[in-house]
C-alpha cells in the first residue's frame, strides 16, 4: 500500500479531529456565555420546552440543567423504549445537538411562551412582509400546498379492511396499546413540565414527603423533581425505585399525584389552603360541642336516677312503718 496516500489520509484525520476540538470548545464558550446572560430570565420564567417532536425532546430546567429524552426500538424486546437523560454542562449539550438547532429552538421557545406571532411562512404572509401585492407574482402552475397535501396523506398508513370481528378486535387491540402508549407519554410531559416549573420552589421548601404507606413512598425533592419507591404486586416484597416521569406514570396517575401533593402541602403549611384549615377547625368545633352536650346530657340523667332511687327508698320506708304491727 502506498505509504505516502496513507500520511496524506493520516493527517487530513488528525486535523479534522483538531477543528472539531476547537469548535466544540467555541461553541461551548458560546452556549456558556449565553446561558449565564439568561439564567436569571429562566429560572424566573420555570424553565423552557425548547424541543418536543415525537421522539425527540429537549428542555431546560430553571437551575439551568438540561432534559434530553429520546425513543428507540429495542431489537431484543421488539418494544419502544423511552430514555430521559439530564445535561448538566454546555460541554455536554453541544457534544449531542448542534448548537445551531438549540438556539433556534430557544429563540422558537421563547417567542412560543411570550404570544409573538411566528415568523411568516406561508405564501400571503411572505408577500405581506415584504410589501409586495400578489399581482406582481408569476404563477408556478399547479397548487404546491395540493401536491405537499397528497404527498403527505402517501406516506399514511392504509385503511385497514375488518372483514370480522377478531379482525375489528385485533385492531382495537392494537389501538389499545398505541393509545396507551401514547397517554403514557403525555402524562409524562406533564409531569416533567411540572418539575420544571416547580423547581425553584420546591429549592426553598425542601424535600417534601407525599405518601409514606407500607408498599409505597413518593417524595418531591429540592430539587423540583419527584422520586418514588414502591413494592410492584408481582414481586415478593423487592421494592422498586422509580426516577423520571416515564417510570412513575407506570404506577401513578399524575392527577393523583398533584391532589395529593396539594394534601401535603396544605398539612405541612396550613396557611397555603385556610379554607381547608377553617373547616377542619369547625369540625373539631362540633365535636367538641357534641361531646360537651352527651358528657352534660350523661351528668343530668345519672342525677335524676339518684334522685329517684333515693324517693324510691323513702317511700319503702314510710309504708314499713305504717304496716308494722303495734305493741
């Protein structure tokens, strides 16, 4: 083999590894500055979702940590398989996205969270930011939007034909799962929204302990984020941790977790719901009163039994002695 090709080869190698070292140093340089300049701006604002398009999904928290969720086959199982992978450094993001992506999406995530109208896209708004009427245009044929339209509706999947009835429930079946699938990954979202939005709160109050049961403990940390340990029923008595949305929504509905979250809440500071305080006062009010009414009503009824057994017994005395014979 020609030695000299080899050296050319070797060094075109080396030196595409030293830019590629000298631009993920810059752009890490670059995304630093950037995020230092807003961290403020987004914790006070929660965090942001920068990307969320099935299966990919990028988001900052308000400590400035990043979220990067990705959805893969698994060849072994032949089952979808979310994995939610936290990014704590620049260094860290910009060796899995590029740095031009995670801008725009910042700049798209923000205009999305402040109500700014999109940048013009379709034909009549182009034409109407640039000032130009529509009859100085020249026409290109036949409808694009028609032929993206059709273009779009090929790649859909066939219409399936039931011709009975395991046929029609096979495809419930498998609507079934894909739903399920797919409530999964909403509530999820949902939860994952809410540790992002919850973390700069939940820094000050601490970890806060929501259910401490004898097969289950579910706490929200300092940090925003909400870890869990349970003892699955097909298991003898192994407890299970669970860390991310995507493993809790498995046990846990995220309406319950929020109702109960808020019981836990208003317990530990019962400022936060007086209203819950007000009527728990109330109650112990009535009972109270109840108790001092039955313990007034017990008092009243034993002192009239007294006094009757005592008439009881004078009577019995006076109608002895009027019976007695006399000497």
């Amino acid at each position: 083999m020609d030695t000299g090709r080899n050296d050319l080869l070797g060094e075109i190698a080396a030196d595409a590894a030293l830019e590629r070292s000298d631009f993920l140093v810059q752009a890490t340089e670059q995304l630093r500055r950037f995020l230092d300049r807003h961290k403020e701006r987004i914790a006070a604002y929660g965090g942001l979702t920068l990307i969320d398009e099935e299966p990919d999904y990028l988001s900052i928290a308000a400590d400035g940590t990043f979220r990067s969720r990705t959805r893969f086959l698994d060849d072994l199982t032949g089952d979808w398989v979310s994995e939610t992978e936290v990014i704590e450094t620049a260094s860290e993001l910009v060796e899995l996205y590029n740095p031009a992506d995670v801008f725009a999406a910042f700049s798209e995530a923000a205009k999305e969270a402040a109500g700014l109208a999109e940048e013009p896209t379709a034909t009549d708004d182009i034409l109407d930011a640039a000032g130009i009427a529509p009859e100085e245009t020249i026409g290109l044929g036949d409808d694009p939007y028609a032929a993206a339209a059709d273009s779009w509706a090929a790649g859909q999947p066939a219409e399936i034909e039931l011709d009975d009835d395991e046929a029609a429930a096979r495809r419930l079946y498998d609507l079934a799962l894909e739903f399920q699938e797919r409530s999964q990954r909403a509530e999820s979202r949902l939860l994952d929204d809410f540790e992002q939005a919850a973390a700069p709160a939940s820094n000050l109050v601490g970890e806060l302990v929501i259910v401490d049961d004898d097969d289950e403990r579910l706490v929200l940390t300092s940090a925003g984020e909400f870890r869990a340990e349970v003892v699955p029923e097909d298991t003898e008595g192994e407890w299970r941790s669970l860390t991310g949305p995507e493993q809790l929504v498995e046990f846990y509905d995220p309406t319950d977790v929020f109702g109960d979250l808020a019981d836990a809440l208003a317990e530990a500071y019962p400022s936060v719901a007086p209203e819950l305080a007000g009527s728990k006062d109330a109650t112990d009010g009535t009972d109270d009163a109840d108790d001092g009414g039955d313990d007034a009503a017990a008092s009243d009824a034993d002192a009239g039994d007294d006094a009757g057994d005592d008439d009881v017994e004078d009577d019995e005395e006076g109608a002895g002695a009027e019976g007695r014979p006399t000497a």
